[in-house]
C-alpha cells in the first residue's frame, strides 16, 4: 500500500498518517478503501470502472477523450506542481520549492475540508466552493436573459487546446491563459464586424484522462454569425500558445473547436430541461470547485488543485455584462436548483452542444 502511495505521487509519512486515520496503520490486512475516499479513488479496481472511477496511468483513454490526450503516462505527481514558487500560490509552496502534483492533492483536499470546518464552525462561508457555485450561478442566469433578450440568438463554443509538453501543471495552464489574452482580443475584433450585441464567458477546465488543461468561451450573439467569423480567433490561439501544436492539431477552425448553433444552418440551439443553452452548461460545470471535495474524482481533484496552485490565473472569466445590480444577486441557492456533482466532464458528442 505504501509503495502504491509513493507511485502516486505521495509521500511515505503522508500514507502512513491517511493509514493511521482509518486506523489501519497496524492492521495485517488493508481493505479497499470506498469510493468516497480519497485513496479510495486511487486505490479503485481497473475491472470495476464506472462513470466516477479515476483514470489510472494504466488504463486507456476513453473514446471520447480530449483530442491531444493519449495513452502515455503523464500524470507527473512527482513533480513540481509548478516551475518555482514566483507561478505557485503561497499555500502551495513548502520549503521554498511547490509541492509535487500528488502533494498538492493533498495540500487541495486539506485546504477544501477546513474550509468546510469553518464554515461550519464560525460561518465563513465563502471558500472555494462558494466562489465557483456563484460563477456558476451568474453564467447560467447571464445564458437565460442573453438567449430571452436577442431576438436571433446564435451560440459558439470554442474550445481551445494544448499539449502536455512539460511536467509541471501550472506552466500548462499559465501559457494557455496567457494565450487567451489575444485570442479574445481577435474574437472582439472579429465578432464586432458582424454583430453590435454579443458577449462572451470562458471557463479554464481539465480534461478527464489527465486533467491537462484547456479553454472553454462560449460566445451569444444576436444575428447570424458563421463559422468563418471564428477561424481567425482560433488561429490567433494557435499562434500565441506556445503549447498549442503549429499544424492546428487539437484545434481544427473547421472542426468541432468550434460549434456553432441558431443559424440557419445548424437549426436551433440545443437547450438542457430548464430551457438555458446546453453548451453553457457543459462549460461551466466544468469550474473546478463546485462539488463537494469529497465526492470529487482524483482527476477532479488533480484540476482543482492544478487550478489552485496557479498564481495569477483566473479560471473564470466573463464580459462585462451586469447579469444582477450589486443588491439584486440572490444566494447562489436561490439562483440555481442543482448543482454538479463532478468536475471534470467527458467530451460529449458534438451533436449534443
């Protein structure tokens, strides 16, 4: 057991103290954790897989993984979770140096429960998850009253990706936001040619296999906007991100990076069962904090604490339209009925979106 920790990543002291706390350290006999359980996912049976198992180095990538994600080991919890301590948040950093990828785990799942503590305890209720269950909550509403205001509504999701070219998760997700920059400053150059109304949100999500990270704008417009009108912006991120392959691999301007729905052409925008727009929300499930972090998958929980760790980088943005006056917000419960019970999401079929 011990051994199969240190290959995840973890450390021997730090196995042996999750050991103790289920009071096994002494035992001659180690059941298999329950799912619920944080080594309860890492410890789960190749032959028992579900929707919720986590994905193991040995196992192979899923029909529908993400296009650069492959088959090869790059779960990297040996490493760093960052280059040095100047791109890792302070929490994430002992010693001097960051953490390994399996420690931040950890570091995740500590910092998520004692945020819960103290919630319970003393009422400070907004954490991680809190901030996240009200990004969410803001880019649903903004998707119902955008899709009731536009008279001709059109939707794009762009979803825009990177190769796992370097071991360190946060380096990863800092090119890719970097990138984002002037990838959104050609959306507004271009979409203010064709439209004067539109607005856009974008989600930083991982992928199920590895939680290698990419980029989710979802765009409304009013009127008919082609596919055309986007191929340049997808270009411009191809050519800003330094992990980004130059031949468009991962990100075809013709292909499923881009989806768009409402015009004439791709007929009406798929919708989920109260009405809002069904890309909206495989975007915006896909923040990486809103479950609870018990329930969170181990690649849930390798995005979330990738995403945590990462100084700087914001994982939800959006324009700058006002969705409530600063006194109107509601409690994100009020806002939304249910709320994910997962993270990181399986690419659906195209034709779903």
């Amino acid at each position: 057991m011990i051994a199969q920790g240190e290959a995840h990543g973890y450390e021997r002291r730090t196995v042996r103290r999750f050991l103790d706390d289920a009071g096994l350290g002494d035992a001659s006999e180690i059941p298999v954790p329950p799912r619920g359980d944080v080594f309860g996912q890492l410890w789960a049976l190749e032959d028992s897989a579900h929707d919720n198992t986590v994905s193991s180095a040995k196992s192979s990538p899923s029909p529908d993984t993400e296009p650069l994600d492959s088959d090869d080991d790059f779960l990297a919890l040996q490493e760093p979770i960052a280059l040095d301590r100047e791109t890792c948040h302070s929490v994430y950093v002992e010693d001097g140096e960051p953490l390994s990828a399996g420690e931040a785990v950890e570091r995740y799942v500590e910092e998520r429960r004692g945020e819960n503590t103290s919630a319970d305890r003393y009422g400070f209720e907004r954490g991680r998850q809190w901030h996240d269950r009200r990004n969410y909550a803001r880019g649903k509403e903004m998707d119902r009253q955008l899709l009731a205001e536009y008279e001709n509504p059109t939707t794009a999701l762009l979803s825009l990706r990177v190769e796992r070219a370097v071991p360190n998760r946060v380096s990863l997700l800092r090119e890719l936001s970097a990138a984002l920059e002037s990838t959104l400053d050609a959306l507004r150059y271009r979409l203010d040619k064709h439209t004067d109304r539109w607005e856009w949100l974008l989600v930083l999500a991982g992928t199920r296999q590895y939680a290698t990270p990419h980029a989710h704008i979802y765009v409304w417009a009013e009127g008919d906007i082609l596919r055309e009108a986007f191929q340049p912006v997808v270009q411009r991120f191809v050519e800003s991100c330094e992990y980004a392959p130059a031949d468009g691999r991962g990100n075809p301007a013709e292909g499923g990076t881009v989806r768009i729905r409402g015009t004439e052409q791709t007929d009406t925008i798929p919708r989920t069962e109260d009405g809002e727009s069904a890309g909206a929300t495989y975007a915006l499930a896909q923040l990486a904090h809103l479950p609870e972090v018990d329930s969170m998958d181990f690649d849930a929980l390798l995005w979330a604490s990738t995403v945590r760790a990462g100084k700087g980088v914001h994982h939800f943005r959006k324009s700058s339209y006002d969705v409530w006056d600063e006194d109107e917000e509601p409690e994100t419960e009020e806002a939304v009925d249910d709320f994910p019970a997962n993270t990181v999401l399986s690419r659906p079929s195209l034709s779903s979106l």
